[in-house]
C-alpha cells in the first residue's frame, strides 16, 4: 500500500487535516519505530523510547510558544470534555489550597462550549456562576458577538473567584476572543482558564498571561485521544497543598487520581498508559511548525487565510450571511449561511464535485463552516475562494 495521497481540501472542524508529511512518518512509525522491530504504540509507556517521546514533546512545544519556566506542560488522555471537569475540580483545589476557603467558579460565556464548560461545573456540583453570557448582549439573543469589556467587567471586581474560564475559540458559532480581558490578566488574584483546543498554535500568544491552557488534539495539532495542558507551577503547588480532608469538609469533589494534575506532573504524563502513538503525532506537527519558521510564519499564514475567505464572503452579501461580529470573527473558523438555503444542499454537492469537502455547518446551528487550521493551505484556501464567488455568481 502507497503512503501517497492526493492533497486533501479538507475543511473539518475536527478531527482534522493533518500535514501529509507528518501522517507518512507516523504509519512508518506505527510499524517500525526506530528500527526496534516494534511500532510505537507497541512499546511500554515507561520504556526509554516512550520517555523520549514525552520529553521531545514537551520541549518542542515550549520552543513552538516561548513557554516560560513559570509553566509547565503536561499530556492527559480525553478531550475538551474531560477537561471541562477535571479543571474545575483541580482549579477549585487549588484555591482551597492557597486560601484555605472555597472560591467561586466564574464562566463567561460566548458560544456552545463555553456554555458546556460550565454546566459540567454545575454538574459535579462546584460553586459557579456565569459573570456573563454574550446572549444577553445580543439584540437577537444569540451567540455571535463578545461585549466590550466594559459592559461586564465590574462583575469580576471585588469576587473570589477559584478561576474565570473562557473558550478562545468557539469552533461551533466561529466566535473568538481577538485578545485576552486585560481586567483578568492584570489581576493577580484571578487565575484565567482558557480552552485553546481549536486556536492552538494558531498564532503567537503571551502564555504568562494564562494561568492554565487547555488544547485537546484533534484540530491543529495531531488526533483525537489527547489533550496538551499548560499551567502555572505555582497553581500545582496549590493543587497539592490542599488536604483530601479537608476538600471533603467543604463539600468539594476530589478529582480522580488519573486526572489529579500534580499526580500527572509527578509522573511525566505517564501515571497511567499515555496513547504514546498520538502524542508522537502531536510532536510531529510540533516539529513540522518549527521546520516552516514557528509561530510567526503560521500567524502570518492565518491571516492571510481568513482574509481571503472573508472578503470572498462579504463580497456577495445578498447571497451570503455571515452572523459573527467583525471584531470576533473566528480565524480558524468560518460560519456562514446562504440567504436562500434552499440552495444548501447544491452547495455541498458542488463543493464535493470540486474536492472541497467538510463544509457543512454544526448540526445545532446548520449552514456551512470552512475550517482553517494550520494544516489547511493558502492555496487550498484559494481554491475555497474560486468556488465561493462562482457559486454565487452562478446562483445569485
């Protein structure tokens, strides 16, 4: 079997394109790992190979993002899912840890995930709040827009919060923070939680601003089964400070050993068995970034990306509809509709004629998203142009 391919246009929200390169390195790896005469995912989790693995990963990632020495990086096996409840439990240790009391969990929420992110918390029964719901700020009532932060930002001031959650980038609803709230980066006080796994790696960011990032995956940097957290050393230390006794005096849910962070630290990301073949494909995508010139040149590529297919969009706006608010816009993901959708359905089907494929919408909002992830080229993006404009011209 070849391990050539035609260059796929796929535009996915995940599990996604992956570079070509990387995937032909990982299947010879699969077989033969180094020549051991055994795949990757056939070797022990604690073997030498393995630790390597886990060590290259790291130290490319902190290449990739100018990682400070203040952080540190770890793998855990799930997703966005998994962290959505293992961060609220960790996060709320580690204020009882620093403080010795119980803080508030706040949310702000902007899209679907978000939204999930807290009901997991109300779930497990943590203490939190919404500071606020961009729906309430919307004259529709919908999501597709962040208040100015002056609208909200009094609601932080003075509470104790554990931590303020927000999701970069909303992969559903094409919604994303253009930067951080400066009123929760420049508090000392507040550690700021963010879900990065759609925008990860997508551009240059400032990772002392954050005091944890989760990324699962499946979207801009390998497959689905394994999610790259980045937390302050300080908040582990918080973690582990805090008594078992005592969380469960104060009614807060100790957090399963597999997902304990600081017991996941201890054990380099192999406490239990790490999908070690996914975290080798993670690192390939870490090193073929650093090959094309890192994070500036895959900003520069981005933007270049986004702006073409933007325009392309706004160009035709009796036949396109794009619900996002120009100041939150999504780079990575593009949400649009036609104006007449019953030409929905001809869209897709010209699309996949032209080899343009993953374009349909989520199935809670409808309509089209193209997905820009690194993997996606501008040329590929392009090619998405050409047919947007035709199409509109043919139809409009």
């Amino acid at each position: 079997m070849s391990l050539e391919r035609e260059e796929p246009s796929h535009f996915g929200a995940g599990p996604a394109q992956l570079p070509t390169c990387v995937l032909q390195q990982a299947a010879k790896d699969l077989v033969n790992y180094k020549n051991l005469g055994l795949g990757i995912g056939e070797i022990s989790h604690r073997s030498k190979d393995a630790t390597q693995v886990i060590e290259d990963g790291k130290r490319h990632l902190r290449e990739l993002m100018d990682i400070p020495d203040t952080h540190e990086v770890f793998f855990m096996q799930g997703g966005g899912t998994t962290g959505f409840s293992s961060l609220g439990t960790n996060l709320l240790r580690g204020y009882v840890g620093k403080t010795g009391r119980v803080g508030t969990c706040g949310y702000l929420v902007t899209g679907s995930w978000s939204e999930k992110a807290f009901e997991e918390a109300q779930r497990l029964r943590l203490p939190a709040e919404v500071v606020f719901d961009s729906r309430e700020f919307d004259t529709e009532k919908k999501f597709g827009s962040i208040p100015e932060e002056s609208q909200w930002s009094a609601r932080v001031q003075g509470k104790k919060y554990a931590y303020v959650y927000l999701c970069e980038n909303e992969t559903v609803h094409g919604v994303e923070w253009p930067q951080l709230p400066r009123c929760l980066v420049e508090d000392d006080d507040v550690e700021l939680v963010a879900d990065l796994s759609s925008d990860i790696l997508s551009r240059e960011i400032d990772v002392s601003q954050y005091g944890v990032i989760m990324a699962g995956a499946q979207k801009n940097i390998g497959l689905a089964g394994l999610t790259v957290y980045i937390i302050k050393k300080s908040i582990l230390k918080n973690i582990a400070a805090a008594d078992e006794e005592i969380l469960n005096e104060l009614g807060i849910p100790v957090t399963p050993i597999a997902f304990d962070y600081p017991t996941v630290v201890k054990n380099n990301s192999a406490y239990n068995t790490i999908p070690i073949f996914t975290l080798h494909v993670m690192d390939l995508v870490f090193q073929h970034l650093l090959k094309k010139g890192g994070l500036p040149q895959q900003t520069i590529e981005n933007k270049q990306k986004a702006k073409l297919l933007y325009e392309a969009l706004d160009a035709y706006p009796e036949f396109y509809r794009l619900p996002v608010a120009k100041n939150c816009r999504s780079s990575m993901n593009v949400v649009f509709t036609l104006v007449d959708s019953s030409l929905d359905d001809q869209f897709l089907k010209d699309a996949a004629a032209q080899r343009l494929t993953g374009l349909k919408g989520h199935r809670s909002v409808g309509g089209f998203r193209a997905s820009l992830y690194n993997a996606l080229t501008v040329a590929t993006v392009e090619r998405l142009v050409q047919f947007v404009k035709a199409f509109a011209e043919e139809h409009k």
